[in-house]
C-alpha cells in the first residue's frame, strides 16, 4: 500500500516557476496527489497540474511564451482594454492591469473555466478585502479565482466575485498547507516567497520596497503557521535573487532551481518508507 499526498504551491509570482520542477518531480514518481492548494503563481500551477498537465508540459507551454519577448507583448497587447470606458473603470489606474484578462491570454486552453472538470480537487487562496479574511476558492468560476489569487497589489486590479473584493492570496496564506493537511497521508509544501537581498550596486528604489516589505510580511505569517504546525515536507527553493516579476529571466530560475528537483523525489520516498517501515522496538 502507498501513501497518499497532498500538495500546496506558495505564491511569489515569478519565483514560483521553480513549481515547475515540483510537478516535474512527482511524475517522475508516478505520484497523483490527492488534494492541491494554491496561492496566487501558485494556484496556476496547481490549476495546470489539477487539469492533467505534466510537469515537462508545463515547463514547455511557459518557455514557449516566457523565453520570447515579442510573444508576451502579443499576448500583453491581447488582454489591453476593448475600449476607454473599461480603461476608466473605477477610476483611471493605468498601472494596475486587470489579472483576468491577463491569464486568459496567457493560460494554456487545457484549464478549464470551472473547479469542477479539473481531475485533482484544488483549493485557491485569496484575500477578501472588506471582510478582512482569508478566502478559500474551490468552487464555481476557476479563472476567476485564479485571477483573484495572483491579483498582487499595486500591479493588478483587485476581483469582484461573489460580491466580495478579492486581491493576492499570498498576503493571508503564501503557503497554504493547513488547507490540504488532512487530506492525505502525507503534505508536501514549496515555499517560494524569498526574502529581500543585497545587490551591491544600488539602494533599493521604492517598488523595491514594497514588493521586499510584502515579503517580509509573508516569511512573518509562514513562520506563526510554521510553529502551530508543520507540513511533512517543506521545500523552499533557491529564488530570493529574482524579483516578483521576473517572467521574463524563466531560464534563469529554472536553472537556479534545478536541484529541488531531486531532493523532492528523496524526501518523498524518505516520508513514504518512513511511513510504512515497521517500527523496531
């Protein structure tokens, strides 16, 4: 008899590719979780694993668009406003693009619009504004939710679902294992927040700023979770030198990343033997 698990992908947003070479990892296993989690670049790598995609898949769809300048300017230029009336919206905010359109012109038609033909059973995280919560998507409209998850501050629009305003799922639960925690043998989670560095040749401008407090705020709530209980498998990749936006760098942080690869498949087989070898006495 095997284990059962589950897995829970943290947000980060571009540092959240490394995800990629978790789902890689799990088929090289022949494991199918059970149950996902996901908050925000996390979510979508969850949707796209829930879907059915593997990880060689996966990795292939994004540098297919990621490595290529012109082909995200089409798809950027694809997700711009059809008209004036919706740039002006809730006010002129040219700097806050809006999410959904984005990741409708950059997901893989293989996600589905609805949680409910996806094949693994996937739990989304985002923040209710006005409620002042954390709000768990697994439910209804799934590129909706998505968009909610990723919806960073500043950067994106917020959502309106379900007549609630929702923004980035990582700002109540970068990583949500406790989602997924009983519901299956064993919880694997990937932490890909990172936390502000050095550069040594400037000073940290005031995007900088915000996006290093945001993650310093989130390494504060990973380890308050983190001391009320523990994932059986935490990984936190190598990504604190890549900025949240750095799509465009997806080789470079699937390089720098490539060694959670095999210690994914390690400690797994370590927790599965563990699990199931006879206690000596």
């Amino acid at each position: 008899m095997s284990p059962t698990f589950s897995i829970a992908f943290g947000g980060g947003g571009a540092r959240g590719l490394a995800h990629i070479h978790v789902v890689e990892a799990f088929d090289e296993l022949g494991i199918k979780p059970v149950a996902i989690a996901g908050s925000s670049i996390g979510a979508i790598v969850g949707a796209a694993m829930a879907s059915g995609m593997t990880g060689r898949e996966i990795r292939d769809y994004a540098r297919s668009i990621l490595s290529r300048r012109s082909e995200v300017a089409s798809r950027m230029w694809q997700a711009r406003p059809d008209s004036f009336a919706d740039l002006m919206k809730g006010g002129l905010h040219v700097s806050q693009f809006n999410v959904e359109r984005i990741l409708k012109a950059f997901l893989p038609e293989i996600i589905p619009s609805s949680f409910a033909q996806l094949q693994i059973p996937l739990k989304v995280t985002a923040t209710d504004y006005y409620g002042h919560k954390l709000a768990v998507l697994e439910e209804g409209d799934l590129i909706s939710a998505l968009a909610a998850s990723a919806a960073i501050p500043a950067v994106f629009r917020p959502v309106t679902r379900g007549g609630r305003v929702l923004i980035d799922g990582g700002i109540y639960n970068p990583v949500p294992f406790d989602l997924v925690d009983h519901e299956a043998d064993i919880v694997v989670a990937i932490d890909v927040v990172g936390a502000p560095v050095e550069n040594g040749l400037r000073r940290p401008n005031s995007v900088d700023l915000m996006f290093g407090a945001t993650q310093l705020m989130m390494q504060s709530i990973i380890d308050s979770k983190l001391s009320q209980s523990r994932p059986d498998i935490l990984i936190r990749p190598p990504v604190s030198k890549f900025r949240v936006l750095d799509f465009l760098k997806i080789d470079a942080v699937m390089k720098e990343t490539a060694s959670i690869k095999d210690e994914v498949k390690r400690r797994v087989e370590e927790a599965a033997k563990a699990r199931y070898e006879p206690q000596k006495h």
